[in-house]
C-alpha cells in the first residue's frame, strides 16, 4: 500500500511495541527494521532499507529487538530537543501534561525526505484534562 498512514500517541513500553509492530505491517506483512536516521523535526526514523543520510543497523530488526533503541532515543537529550508541533507541545491548559510518544508516517507513508519509511517517533506532550 503506497498511501499509508499511521498516527499513534501514547505512553508507556507496551502500548509503544504495538505501534511499532503495526507500523512494521503497513505493507501487509511483516517488515524488518535495517537502518535509521535521526532529523532534528521529525524525530527518529526507522526506515526498512539503508538510505543515504541513514545508519544501518549491524543487521536487521523487528520491532521488539529495536524496542530497547527506542526507549534509549526517546531519553535522550535529541529527544528532547525535536521541534514539536501544535498538538505535541507542552500547552498550558486546565490540566497537565505528561512526556509520552508519537509513532507517526506522513503522505504517502514517507518521513520528510525519506521514503523507505517504517515510521518515525518523536518524544511528546500527552494532555491530561480535569
């Protein structure tokens, strides 16, 4: 399928293996993970095979082998520091906000620039009302 979208937010480990499992079926089976590549407004990209701008992965992965590089990027200061949109920003409402995870593609099941897209994942605000 070449018009694939994807958009999942979310917290916590179990939650985030399923939407990167489902990202991982997108094409109607079951994908391996081979490289990635971190844009400072997208987030981390996982993409099925290497690109150009991306680093391999010493070999290919599923979504639960890649789940611990997940977890490590979406603590780290990069994490933290990719632009965020309208709804993923730490808003002032009547509420609170948690750190959580957007798993997400765009048009065409691409990333930006990248187009052997699996998804990408950012570090997010989850807002939590009244």
């Amino acid at each position: 399928m070449d018009n694939r979208l994807l958009s999942i937010n979310g917290s916590g480990e179990e939650l985030l293996l399923k939407a990167i499992e489902i990202a991982c079926l997108q094409k109607g089976y079951e994908q391996t993970i081979d490289a990635y590549t971190i844009h400072p407004k997208k987030g981390l990209i996982l993409l099925f095979y290497s690109e150009d701008r991306s680093r391999k992965l010493p070999s290919p992965m599923t979504a639960k082998e890649i789940l611990p590089i997940v977890r490590s990027y979406l603590r780290s200061d990069a994490a933290e520091e990719v632009e965020l949109g309208d709804f993923e920003d730490d808003k002032d409402h009547d509420g609170h906000n948690n750190v959580g995870w957007y798993v997400y593609t765009e048009e065409w099941g691409h990333v930006g620039s990248e187009s052997a897209v699996i998804c990408a994942i950012k570090r997010v605000y989850l807002w939590m009302g009244k």
